[in-house]
C-alpha cells in the first residue's frame, strides 16, 4: 500500500503526452500559417483608411490616369530640409503616388547631413549650386523640378486690408505640380527653345561667367526643353518647330527684316520670353507696341523697397499665373538694374492682346528717363506710383490668329537672370521656370484642387507652461516609480 504512494502511476500515457504537443505543434503551425495568409492577402489587397484629422486627400482620378501611363521607373527624389514645412505634406502625398503605382520609387536626401549625396544628385539633375529644397522627378533619363515656392498658395487678404502683417499659407498645390511634371516627361512631344544671335546678346554657352546665360540654358533643359541657336540673317526665318524663342538682352538693334520674321512668328502663334538691357538700343519698341507693350528707355527705383545700390527687390506681384505661387515672399525677385515695361493704352478690341502686369514697384516707385547727375526725379518727364517691369502678353483663340494662341513674357531687364543671379536664394529662378512652363503651355493640370491646410495654434500662459513642465518632467516619472513602489510593498507583504 505504502509502495503505490510513493510510485503514483503517471497522470498521462507517453501516447497522450505525444497527441497533446503534437496538438500544440499543428495549432501554432496553423496560427502562423494564417498569419502569413493574411500578410499575403493584405499586401496585394490592401486598403489605406486615413485616421489623422489633417489626413492627404485622395489622389485626383487624372493623378492616378497618369500614373498608370507609367512604363518605366519613376525615381523621385524629396531634396529637402525635414524641418521645412511643407516636408511632412510633400512626403504623405509622395506617398500616396507610390501606393499607386508600383513604378514609383521614393528617396529622401536631407542635404544638410549628406552633403556628398546631395552634390551628385545636383550633378546628375544640373541643379544649381544653392539650389535647394526641391523635389526632383526622374524618368528615362530626363528630369523635372518642382521647387518648394510652387507648392502653396497664400491669403494676403488681411495683408493688403491693413489688418495683418502676417501672410497664411491656405493650400498646398502638390498635386497638380508632381503630376504635371510627370506628365512632362512622359509626354511624347519634344519641345525646342530658340537662343536668337546677332545682337551682342548674353553669351547662352557659358555658365562660368557673371553675365552669361548658361544656366538659364541648363534650366530650359532641366525641363525637357531642347535649346538650339538661331540668327535670322538672310533667308533664316523662325523655324515651325520653334516652342519657345528666347530674346536674352540684345544691345544692337534688330533690322527691319528681322522684326518682320519676328512680327510672324508671334501672328502664327509664336511663344517668346523677351529681356531688355536697361540702357540699349534694341529697336524692338514699335514691335512690341503692336502687341500692347510700352518699353521705355528709363531706370526703375523703390523708394518704399529695400535699398540698395546693386539691384532693385521687388516684392508686388500681379494676378498671374506665372507670380501667383509666390504670394508675399521674403526674398523678393531681384533686378540689377531695371526698365519700365508697361501694358499700352488702347486696343481693347476682342483681338487685341491681353497684358496683364507680373511684377512692379510699390506706390513709391519712380521711372526716370534722364540718369545723368545722380537720376534725379523730375515730374515733368518722370512718372511715380506703382510701375511695372514685367508683363505677360496673350491674344489666342481668335479667327485672326493663324497659329492659336500667341504668348510672350517681357522684362525689362535681361541681367535678372544671368549666372550669378539665378545662383543667389531668391525667386528669380522660380520667376524663370513658371514663365516658361507658361509659354511653352505646360499643363497645370485644372482637374486637381488645392489641397486645404489646417493651422494649429497653442497659445498657454507661462504659469501654464511651467505645469506642463512639471507634469512632463516629474509627473510622469514620478507616477511610474509609485506604481512600481507599490507593487514591490504587495509582493513584500
């Protein structure tokens, strides 16, 4: 009886024991087996559910058409400080464009802790040397840039009223600038920029000088435009495949004949971003009257802008397409020395052009014509108030028009975008890339709305802050450590 006490018979058989772990094995090996399942499903049938209040909006059905055009690897690369604003929107909506398509392929480069990155991306992409928080589309070869002064939209309206000096950023227009530079490079045309010679011009073929145009050159190539020379000498005309004809500050005049090639290249439609030299006999006045444009030969200053005796900053924009992403910037477009470039008088007749103001001086700005003895103001020949020095011109979708629409830009001064000044952080290059894209009919795809931005403002009182203070600092700690003091006094209990 004592020996069946001490050797109890074993509660479980060795077949039990063997069928319960086997049990075991087969529901854990079930388990993960449904894991990896769902992982699979999950993978190639997934669904985003936006849970953030501030939560990206849906790509545009036009977004994702694009997108599915897509037969080659779109490599994206987000050029950017993280600690920029914009850098969490741009990011989420990159995002989104990569769910979307399997072709899209992200990187961020923070060029602030990977300088030696940052220097071949802008070797490979021909950026600038300051250029900077910019996201740069690659595709084939070819490259867009979308730089961060496009992607927002401003409310100036409490800023003009006088109630406010504070300008709000409204919208973010992400979308419809990532998916117009797709669609840039993905489309089939080839567009062809014509540099015109003959007229002691800025030099296009070299980047190294101060004076020269160069990058200018490389931009119009950053943006899939073929740049090729042109003189209209003899027989040359504007050749038919001419998308954009490019007028970099000419000191000679032009001769009657080529005016005339020039006056027909624009009636068929033609597209040209003409820049004065302040100062120079260009001989383009009575051309450029014809298509409502007064240029005159003065000097442009700003009383009430920033002073300076290198350039001229201006800050007021009109209602254009080309200048309306840049709101009230701080940098300002800067000109070294500026004309007066002003919409003419007359000629409002349904096929007359339409000139509409890009960039001009405050009500403190004056134009005068005589700049000997220190250009000193005369009200009998000078003007004061706000005026102009670039405009946009358009007459398109008339029945006189052989060609459709014509489009030229006109600014009166041609060193505001020469070398040395498209390599100092201002706007100027932003100014150069939005009136091209606009000349040249780049679409900005209207099918995309702004996307809202939400502010988020908290305001506490100091004796507020340092509660939280403590709250953050020695609350919490101090809570934690409680907790495990009392659970140490139960257990010794």
């Amino acid at each position: 009886m004592s020996d069946d006490l001490d050797n109890p018979p074993p509660s479980y058989s060795a077949a039990r024991k063997f069928g319960t772990g086997f049990g075991v094995f087969v529901g854990v090996a079930a388990f993960l087996a449904i894991i990896v399942m769902v992982n699979f499903l999950a993978a190639r049938h997934y669904r985003r559910i936006p849970l953030s209040e501030d939560r990206v909006p849906p790509l545009a059905p036009v977004s994702l058409q694009v997108l599915g055009a897509l037969t080659n690897n779109l490599n994206v690369t987000v050029f950017f400080d993280p600690d920029e604003t914009l850098y969490s929107h741009i990011l989420q909506l990159l995002r989104q464009y990569e769910h979307a398509s399997p072709r899209v392929k992200i990187t961020v480069v923070n060029y602030l802790t990977e300088p030696a990155k940052a220097e071949q991306i802008k070797a490979a992409a021909k950026l600038g040397a300051n250029v900077k928080d910019v996201i740069i589309f690659e595709l084939n070869g070819r490259y867009r840039v979308v730089r961060q002064g496009e992607l927002s939209e401003y409310d100036t309206r409490d800023l003009l009223a006088g109630k406010s000096q504070a300008v709000k950023r409204k919208s973010f227009t992400g979308e419809s600038f990532f998916t117009s530079a797709i669609l840039t490079l993905i489309e089939a045309r080839q567009l062809n920029a014509y540099y015109l010679l003959g007229h002691d011009e800025h030099d296009p073929q070299t980047a190294s000088t101060p004076s020269g145009y160069g990058k200018l050159v490389l931009l119009l190539q950053g943006n899939n435009i073929r740049t090729s020379l042109l003189r209209l000498t003899g027989t040359n005309e504007v050749p038919a495949d001419c998308s954009l004809l490019l007028v970099g500050g000419p000191k000679t005049p032009f001769h009657p004949n080529e005016i005339e090639k020039l006056n027909r290249y624009l009636n068929r439609g033609g597209r040209a971003l003409v820049l004065l030299l302040v100062g120079s006999d260009h001989g383009l006045g009575e051309l450029l009257g014809q298509w409502g444009v007064e240029v005159r030969d003065d000097i442009v200053r700003d009383a009430a802008g920033e002073r300076s005796e290198s350039h001229l900053t201006l800050k007021h924009f009109g209602e254009h397409d080309i200048v309306r992403p840049f709101g009230v910037t701080q940098n300002g477009l800067i000109f070294p020395r500026a004309r007066s470039v002003t919409p003419r008088a007359g000629g409002q007749g349904s096929d007359a052009p339409q000139v509409r103001v890009l960039a001009g001086t405050s009500e403190a700005g004056e134009a005068i014509l005589d700049t000997r003895d220190g250009a000193r103001f005369d009200p009998r020949r000078d003007r004061r108030g706000s005026i102009p020095v670039a405009v946009a011109v358009e007459r398109g979708g008339l029945k006189s028009v052989e060609g459709g629409s014509t489009r030229m830009v006109v600014v009166g001064d041609s060193d505001f975008l020469n070398n040395q000044v498209l390599d100092l952080p201002t706007i100027n290059r932003d100014f150069a890339g939005n009136a091209v894209n606009w000349l040249v009919d780049r679409p900005r795809l209207i099918g995309i709305a702004p996307h809202q931005l939400r502010d988020h403002l908290f305001i506490m009182s100091d004796s507020q802050s340092r509660s939280v203070r403590w709250i953050l600092l020695a609350g919490v700690p101090g809570g934690i450590l409680a907790f495990g003091l009392l659970v140490w006094f139960r257990r010794q209990s």
